[in-house]
C-alpha cells in the first residue's frame, strides 16, 4: 500500500485554496486540517473536503500530528508558521513564494527548519513549465553560447494591488511590494536557468507616483560572477486586458532566446532559441529528442539566418541555422507541488519525474531568492548598487 501523508494547509485565501484542492485530490495525501483567522473562511474550506478547522494554527498543529503542512500566508506573513511546522515536527513544509519579506525571517526559517531535520520548499512554480524547462535546458547545454545579456518583464494589471483581496488589497499590497510580489519569480528563475552562476550584486530604481502606498514599479539590474548582465522590470500600475504580462529574452554571444511567457495584446504565448552556428543539424535533432524525453516539445526548425538576402547581397550567400520553437499546448503540465511530492515519497532531493531538470526550490533557495529580492529594494532606496554580500 502505497504511503499516504497528512496534510493541513494554514491561509487558505487565493493561493491556499488551490493548495486544499490539490491535496484532498492527490493520492498520496489527505487534507486533514486547515487554518486561517479568518474563522469563517477556514470553516467553508474544511467543509469541502471533509477536514478539520482551526482559527489558530498553533492549536492546529498541537493536536494534529501532520506529515506535511503548506503556508500560504501573506508574503510578510510565512515566518512564524513555518517556524512553528517545525518545531511541531511536521518533517515537510512548504512555503508560498517569497519566502520571506526579509532576510532574518528567511535565516529563521531556514535556521528552525534544519535543527527540528525538517524539509522545506518554496513553491516556485514557474520553474516548472516546459519552456522555461527548455530555456535552462538550451543554456545549460551552451547551445547559445556564452550567456552575456538578458531582459526580463512581469507586470501585473493594477487591480493587483487595488482589488484583488477586496477591502484589504491595499492593507495587503503596503506590506509587500512588486518586487517582493514579481520578483521573487524572476530571480529565482533567473538562478535556476544560469546555474551555476550567482549574482553578486545589483542596482535598482523605483518610483511611486501612482499608488502611493507601496512602490509602482521596480527596474534593475542583476550582475552575475559570470559576467552576464540582466534587466529585469515589475510594475503593477498597468492598465491592461490581461492579469500578468510577462516577456524574457537571452542573448549568449552565439544565440538567442525570445520567451513570451504570458504575452500581452495582440502576442502570442511563444518561444523560440535560435542556436549557434556550430550547431549542426543532425546535433539539433540531438536536443529535440533529449527536450521529448522530458516531456517537451519543441519543433526543431533548420533556416536562413540572413534577414537581407532579397534586398543586400551578403558574401556566401545565406546559411541554414538550427533553431528550436513552441506554441501553446493544450496538454497541462503538473504543478510543482506533484514534484514535490514525488520527492517526499521517493526520499530523493531530486525525484525521478524532475530528473535533467536541475534542483526543486528549497529553503535555501528561498534565502538567496529573498536576499536577491530585499538587495534591489535596498538599491532602490539607497541609489546606488548593493552587493548580496551586504545583505548577511
């Protein structure tokens, strides 16, 4: 008989909803217990999956004995039950993203986690989606080649912060930012794809004319110890038909990949690498049927890199270059928690369904994700660059 964990979930608004759901539909977990101080709230969800209610997470986690607990708290809001998961012994814990909205609550969390021999994930879920799977697998292959500049937009639409949580938006987005909100995604994205390159430090500006209460936008710069150099860019100001706007795109000094990851009006959802020149064609073939093996698929494209050839002759002619490109699917793809939980299950770090696609997001992730997040609001305030280093 195959194990099944108990589970609570502690905040079941937005996010910690589709948390209830996935665990009393999971086979191998029972949703066993919920709190959230909104009394109410915690009792409608129970409810529907036959749990038990709790206004109080530490009474939650007093008098259930729980194999797996997820915190979907506020963002400044995840350090104390996850501190108090662990020191309850619930021997698996995972935290919405951010992790935290400062380092010492990210050092404590991580700190309470290691001494009660707990593990803790982020759910950093973008990591989990094919393209971004064959955005790290394309440049951790060096097919390219150096990685040098990169640029990074998410957006959301300004409901975010003015309506998305009724009567407490504003309660709510004052005490996170878009940074903290949106980037916690991207930095964390951007560490996963470059690995094993790490930032060093970063410069960023902000700018409140909007809505006063926390910052409109935050643009910056990531400088890596490999010498890559990033923009990224959040705001939650727009005014658009969509939620979520959200653009990538990579040049190595042989190559380059255009993601349009949640694309915006009138752009398709899209991506596209076009690979260096010594990438021949039977070696793309090579990286197609390697991207299938992990479920990604991707078209593999041979074409004339010479954009002029009508107009402007180019000496030799036009060469035949390999690229890579994906459409939307209609096939969904597993959530990170499905990984998660085949690693508790597995006992492995790395679970045989995640294999080629590098490490799930850990607390210690979330700490350097946290310390990249709290550097650029610093830089913001301070004008000028601020090492991750000063950020200990």
């Amino acid at each position: 008989m195959e194990k099944v964990l108990k589970a609570g979930v502690i905040g079941v608004g937005i996010l910690g909803r589709w948390h209830s759901k996935f665990l009393h539909d999971h086979p191998n977990t029972r949703l066993v217990a919920v709190a959230d101080t909104i009394e109410e709230r915690a009792k409608a969800e129970s409810e529907k999956y036959g749990a038990r209610a709790y206004k109080d997470y530490a009474q939650m986690l007093q008098q259930e004995k729980l194999d797996l607990v997820v915190v979907a708290t506020p963002d400044p809001f995840h350090r104390d039950p996850v501190v108090a998961a662990a020191q309850a012994g619930v021997p698996y814990i995972v935290t919405e993203k951010p992790m935290a909205t400062t380092v010492a609550d990210a050092k404590a969390m991580l700190e309470a986690t290691k001494k009660a021999g707990a593990k803790l994930w982020v759910n950093l879920n973008n990591r989990v989606g094919p393209m971004d799977r064959a955005t790290r697998y394309v440049i951790q292959n060096g097919l390219i080649g150096k990685p040098v500049y990169g640029e990074v937009r998410v957006d959301d639409n300004i409901v975010v912060p003015t309506q998305m949580w009724g009567n407490r938006s504003k309660e709510w987005a004052s005490g996170s930012s878009t940074a903290q909100f949106l980037f916690s995604h991207v930095t964390d994205l951007m560490r996963w794809y470059f690995q094993p390159a790490e930032v060093t430090k970063v410069y960023a500006v902000s700018k409140r004319e909007v809505l006063g209460y926390t910052p409109d936008l935050f643009d910056g710069f990531l400088f890596f110890d490999s010498g890559l150099l990033l923009r990224i860019k959040s705001e939650w100001i727009k005014h658009i038909e969509g939620l979520v706007e959200f653009y990538e795109c990579f040049s190595g000094d042989q190559g380059i990949i255009i993601y349009n990851k949640i694309p915006g009006f009138g752009v398709q959802h899209s991506w596209r690498a076009n690979l260096s020149r010594e990438v021949t064609e039977q070696e793309l073939m090579k990286h197609h049927r390697a991207l299938g093996e992990r479920g990604i698929s991707a078209r593999a494209v041979m074409y004339n890199e010479d954009p002029y050839v009508a107009t402007l002759p180019v000496e030799g002619g036009p060469q035949r270059r390999a690229a890579l490109e994906m459409y939307p699917s209609s096939r969904p793809h597993p959530d990170l928690m499905k990984y998660i939980l085949d690693a508790i299950l597995e006992g492995k770090d790395i679970p045989s369904s995640w294999e080629g696609n590098g490490p799930l997001p850990t607390g210690e992730d979330g700490l350097v994700q946290t310390k990249m997040v709290c550097a650029i609001e610093r830089s913001a305030e301070l004008g000028r660059e601020v090492t991750i280093a000063e950020m200990e």
